[in-house]
C-alpha cells in the first residue's frame, strides 16, 4: 500500500523523469552500475517478472516467486536515453549466461529486460538481435512487458556503497562495475565510485 503513495508523492517533483526495469543477476550489482550512469537519479533494487504478491529475499531466493532480482532506474530522458540504458544493460553482463550471472545461479538471477510500451519493446528486440548476430549465439534475456515491481528490503538498497567490506562486493559487483567502466567511460558520472 505505500508504494504506490511513495509514487503520488514524488510524481509532481519528478514528472521529466523516466523509469526503466531491468533484471540481470545480482540487484547489488546492477544497482551499481545504473548509479554510476549519467543522467540515472536513483536505481532502486527490488524483484519483478514473477507472480508472488510482496516476495522477500528469503521467498524469491528459493526461486519459487518466479521473480528475478531487478532494478528500477529512475533517468532523465533529457541526459540518458532509454536506448542507451539497453546498451548498459547488455555491456555490463556476460548476455549468453542463462539463469543467472557470474557466480549466482538460479531463476531468481536471470536476465529480463522489460518494457513499458511498444517503442520500448522495438529498442530491445532490435539490439537483442543485433548482438546475438555479433556473438553468434543466443542471447539469454528475457524480453518482458512491465507489470509490477516490488521494492526490497532496505538493507538491500545502496548496498555496494554501505558495504565495501563484503566479500561479495570485493570479489563480484566491484570487478563487475569496473568492467562496465572500462566499457563505457563516456556515460559516467563524473563523481561515480
């Protein structure tokens, strides 16, 4: 009940803003990435694309919610557009990896990419396309019509930030972002970690 009054709440603040919904393996990783993109004001972690009401952790890490770990990335379409947040997408994940990514296996880590409307439908299946004609093999995201996101825990949020320590962070989404960085240098934010 409070997401959608959080949404009403900030709607007349943020009516330039656009938001896009992303899933590919860990949400601490993908958080990450999308923060430290230009024109990205906040990528909020959270679990969509499955059929359980209010998933946890704990549920949709049993992989039985049928929820991926995914991101809500809040942009100005004026500094970033919707196109160029598919190319972040696909350049900061291994695209053929099915069922997860990197070290974390299981439905609840695989690649969705939805989509709020037809344009946006058009830009995903063009580059999906495009890239599995470039790798010579399929590409495993999953291309899906938005229907609902669930925000997560709070200790989920920022959590590569909050918690430099954890060997998952050192070991998986420092190594990830870095790889993205050195991909697209272009589209960072001056001040990103």
């Amino acid at each position: 009940m409070a997401e959608p009054e959080q949404s009403d709440a900030t709607a007349p603040q943020n009516q330039d803003r656009a938001t896009a919904y992303f899933a590919s393996g860990c949400f601490w990783c993908v958080e990450a990435v999308y923060e430290s993109v230009k024109g990205v004001d906040e990528a909020i972690s959270g679990y969509a694309g499955g059929h359980t009401k209010n998933p946890t952790y704990e549920d949709s890490n049993t992989g039985k919610t049928g929820h991926a770990e995914a991101v809500k990335v809040i942009y100005d379409p004026e500094v970033i557009s919707f196109s160029q947040l598919v190319d972040v997408y696909f350049g900061s994940q291994n695209p053929t990896q099915v069922n997860g990514q990197g070290p974390d296996h299981g439905s609840q880590y695989r690649s969705i990419i939805f989509y709020q409307n037809d344009a946006e439908k058009k830009i995903i299946e063009e580059k999906k396309a495009a890239l599995a004609q470039k790798l010579g093999e399929p590409v495993a995201a999953e291309v899906k019509p938005f229907e609902k996101f669930w925000e997560a825990e709070g200790y989920h949020q920022n959590y590569e930030v909050q918690h430099p320590e954890n060997p998952y962070i050192q070991k998986v989404s420092i190594p990830r972002i870095n790889r993205f960085k050195e991909k697209f240098p272009e589209l960072l934010k001056t001040n990103s970690h």
